[in-house]
C-alpha cells in the first residue's frame, strides 16, 4: 500500500556544501600576473549544492577564483561528480572572477614550467588539495541531505556598481580606451553607464518555509581594486558574506553573469572606501531580490546541455604563439598572457568542446556559460525565454577568455585583443542557448 500524501517521500532533495580554498602565502595570483599572495584580508570559498530527484544528481559549484580554464575546469567538475555519483555531464562550476585570488590552466602553468624566468602560474599540489576538499565537502553533504519543495525568482535593480568598459568611441565606433574595474580619470567616469544588466536575480530553494540556498546573479567584473597581494572576495563576495552571515542557516552564493565588457569603473576610484560603499551596493540588491521572492511548490526540474568548439582566431596559430612565449626578448607580463592562449590553441588542436548547460525549474531557468561573454549575450538569452526567467552564470569553463558580440570584433580595443575565437563563436553560442532555453 502507497503511503497517504503527507507521508510520501519528497520528490527532491538538496546538498549544500561549502569548502575553503584560500591560496597558501606566496601563490601566484592570477596566473601569475600580478603580485603573489602577501596577506589574506578574507578567506576564498568554493560554494554549492547538489540536487537530486531529476535522474542523475545535478551539481552548481561558485569558486572564489580568478577562473579554471580547459582541463582544470574538467577536473573540478569531475572531482565533485564523482564524489556526487553524477557524470561531470551534469556539473557546472563558475568562478567569480575576483583578481587577487588564483587562476589556473594546467596546460598553460606547465608550458610556462619550462622558462625558468617566468613566474609561476599555480602550486599544482594546492590545486588537488582543493580538489580534496570538493570531494569530501560533497561526500558530508549528501549526508545531510534536506527536502526541497519550493522554489522561488526575485530580481532587484542594483545602483550605480556595473558600467560599460567601452564607451568611449570615435566617430567610427572604434573603442579608444577601455574604462577599467578601477577608474580615476574623471573623463571616462563621466561618460554614460552604457549598456548594462541593472537588475540582480536571486533564486532560493526551499524546505517548507525554511530557504535553504540563496543564489544571487549580477553582471559587472568584481574587482574594486587588485594586484596588491592581498587575497579577499572583494565586494561582490563581501556581499554574499555578509548576507551569509546575517542568514547562517540559509547558503548563499554569488554568480558574476556576462561581465566581459562590464566593470564598476564609473563608480570605482579604487579607494579602500569605494570597496565598502560597492559592497553595500550589492548587498542591498541582494537583500531587495530576496524581498521579492514568492515561493512556489517546485514541480519540474530538467537538465540540458550543448557543446560548441568555436574556431579560433586565425591571426593566431600554434607555432606562433608558441614562439612569442618562448622568445626572451617579449615582456614577461605577454608572454604569462599568451601562455593561456597557448592552452586555447592545444584544446582546439585535440578538438576539445566546451560545454554549456540549463538548469530548469518550473519556468525558471539558470544557464550557465563559459568565458567572459559581453553582456549583450545575456540579454539575449532574457530575450529567449519568454515564459520564463532566465538567470546567468558566466565565467564556466574559461578557455575561450573574451566572448565579443560579432558586431564588437570591428571595434577594437582590450576585450577583442585578446578573444580567443573567431567571430563566429557569437552565431555558435547563441544557437546554443536558443536550444538549451528552448
């Protein structure tokens, strides 16, 4: 005999977990870009939940880096699947991208191994320590293990953090300089915001009455300053910090959306000061989404996902690039940079795709996206979805770096510089997420 409806087992249950992965004093940052670890002013955390009752166990991970590129983004997502007993099929791990924090490409670290007068990009055995700590924060999650039953959306507009990096243009539309994460010249902050997302989206899961996991999406790069040697989350991560802390019981995470040409230079002197003010910016757009949720009985949940391989950019080849790396005569600041490149070239020659996916419940949506596409493309993807929400993480799988619109290849400036595809990535990505919003 079937239980009465009060007793049935729950449709769906969640996992979170969180771990800490906070570089050791003396790790590179960045990649090695900028100055090593020197101090610590807060802790940096990887943060997510698993999910299960849709067929194989569904895994969404934050990570408090820079970013995880080609293999590195594999080995995170096959860590946590495995220790979810799940396929990295259905794992979506999304770095932040704050810039005082690591960022990691074995492919690179190790092609930059060989000149001894290039810093180095990572400590390979802090890497799989953390790669420990996934598995064994998944592992004790599962066992803690709590009903879903309700699930609700909450968008907020958020004041004066996100601008447009590339407004200041010629007659021709041409991108003359880019407005930074940090921005003193009173010229480019006094330049229009341009095209942004103003609204920052939360979705909450919850246990009866009970919100169990907050997650909070926004797009703008989440530097208001680096490259000092101070490790910290910076104030889109203080932010969610300090939602955690007033909520302990409720896990919050933080997702940067599509921030490829989006920054706080308008509103960011890059003082210690301005880093409060932007984190109490972000904070009370996250409390006003929140204030906007109305949670409803979670009925459907679906998992998707596309792969795409877009081409690379022709001016760049393999010999070459790795011939600028080698060259000793090259700034070691460029040859660290194309290093990257370098791990982009060796994915395409192996044919390697990069995988997108699409978390579905009830008539929300949650699509996650690799690189650091312009926020043109999440726009879009609003625009793809008419029955429904759509909220989106950036910043997966950062092998393909810069992800221009088509039409921003002929414009110039820092963002196209240094994309890795084509601009045929832009019909590639976009038929993706038709198929996955569909």
């Amino acid at each position: 005999m079937e239980p009465p409806p009060s007793q049935a087992a729950p449709a769906f249950r969640i996992a979170p977990f969180r771990f800490e992965v906070t570089p050791p004093l003396g790790h590179p940052l960045c990649g090695g870009m900028v100055k090593p670890v020197l101090a610590h002013d807060d802790p940096l955390e990887a943060l997510g939940y698993v999910l299960l009752g849709a067929g194989a166990p569904i895994v969404v991970c934050a990570v408090d880096w820079t970013g995880l590129l080609n293999e590195a983004h594999l080995a995170w997502r096959t860590a946590l699947a495995e220790a979810a007993g799940t396929t990295p099929e259905r794992v979506a791990v999304h770095c932040v991208h704050q810039h005082n924090a690591p960022f990691v490409c074995l492919t690179a670290h190790r092609e930059t191994a060989r000149f001894p007068e290039l810093p180095p990009m990572l400590d390979e055995g802090f890497f799989h320590t953390c790669l420990d700590r996934a598995r064994s924060a998944v592992t004790a999650a599962l066992g803690r293990a709590r009903p879903v039953t309700h699930v609700a959306h909450g968008s907020a507009p958020v004041a004066q953090v996100a601008s447009n990096r590339r407004v200041w243009r010629d007659a021709n539309g041409q991108v003359i300089l880019m407005r930074g994460s940090g921005c003193k010249d009173p010229q480019l902050r006094a330049l229009p915001e341009g095209v942004i997302d103003p609204n920052l989206q939360t979705i909450a899961f919850y246990d009866g009455a009970t919100k169990v996991v907050a997650c909070h999406y926004y797009a703008t790069h989440p530097m208001s300053y680096y490259g000092d040697g101070r490790v910290t989350s910076d104030f889109c991560g203080l932010a969610r910090k300090q939602r955690q802390r007033e909520e302990p019981g409720c896990l919050h995470l933080y997702f940067t959306g599509c921030s490829g040409n989006l920054a706080a230079g308008k509103y960011n002197d890059g003082e210690p000061a301005t880093r409060r003010l932007l984190t109490q910016r972000m904070h009370d757009g996250m409390v006003a989404a929140e204030a906007a949720l109305r949670p409803a009985p979670l009925q459907t949940v679906s998992w998707r996902t596309q792969d795409i391989l877009p081409p690379n950019n022709p001016d760049h080849t393999l010999a070459g690039v790795q011939a600028q790396v080698a060259n000793p005569e090259c700034l070691l600041l460029e040859r660290q940079r194309l290093a990257f490149r370098l791990g982009w070239l060796r994915r395409q020659e192996r044919q390697i795709p990069v995988r997108l996916s699409a978390l579905r419940l009830n008539h929300c949506s949650v699509l996650h996206l690799p690189g650091e596409p312009f926020i043109e493309y999440q726009l879009r993807a609003q625009q793809l979805s008419p029955a429904g929400p759509v909220a989106v993480a950036a910043y997966g799988d950062g092998g393909p770096w810069y992800v221009p619109t088509r039409e921003e290849y002929a414009c110039g400036g820092y963002e196209v510089s240094v994309a890795y595809c084509s601009e045929q990535v832009d019909a590639m990505l976009t038929a993706a997420m038709r198929a996955l919003l569909g």
